[in-house]
C-alpha cells in the first residue's frame, strides 16, 4: 500500500517553500529543514557569504563535510567494535577449549 502524501510549508532564511513528502516522513522533513535554515543563519550572519545561493551551498558544503566525517568515525568504532568481539571470542573459545581438555 502506498503512502499518503503531505504538503509540508517550510521556511528557509524568511522564505517560504511548499515540500510534497510521504506523510509519514513529515517529522524528518521538518527536522531537516530546521537544521538547513539553521546552518545557513550561521553562515550568512557572519557577513562572509552574501546571496542566497551562496550561502546554500555553503550550508551543503558544510552539512556533507559533517555526515562524511560521521560515516568515517561510525566505520572506525565499527571496526573497534568488530575486532574486540573477536578478542572475545577467541577468548571465550580458549576457556571452553581449555575446560574440555581438563575434562579428559
């Protein structure tokens, strides 16, 4: 069954923007609005950036800088946390192993 669609007003740097969404991904849509207008406050008050659709780039830039270093960090704790369940279970297969030979 196919999701039904919103329209969802948001406003970006005091101007407004209708977005069509599936209904149930509103709430994401709006937290990530609110993000995009947020960075792009940050960089058009610091006065370096002028226009609209510099400062939106700039915002993307920014925002696709922060997810690849998220990926990156996420990726290294994913391979901190592969290689110590594998300490472990080396570990734990070394105990069983050593109870089995005193079983003999």
């Amino acid at each position: 069954m196919t999701d039904p669609y919103a329209q969802v007003n948001i406003k970006i740097l005091e101007k407004e923007y209708q977005i069509s969404c599936p209904a149930s991904e509103r709430a994401a849509l709006l937290d990530s609005a609110e993000m995009l207008n947020r960075k792009m406050r940050e960089i058009r008050d610091t006065g370096k950036v002028i226009g609209l659709d510099r400062i939106a780039v700039m915002a993307a830039l920014n925002m696709a800088d922060e997810l690849l270093r998220s990926r990156s960090r996420g990726e290294l704790l994913e391979g901190d946390a592969r290689l110590r369940l594998q300490a472990m279970r080396e570990r734990v297969e070394g105990a069983l192993q050593a109870g089995r030979q005193l079983d003999l």
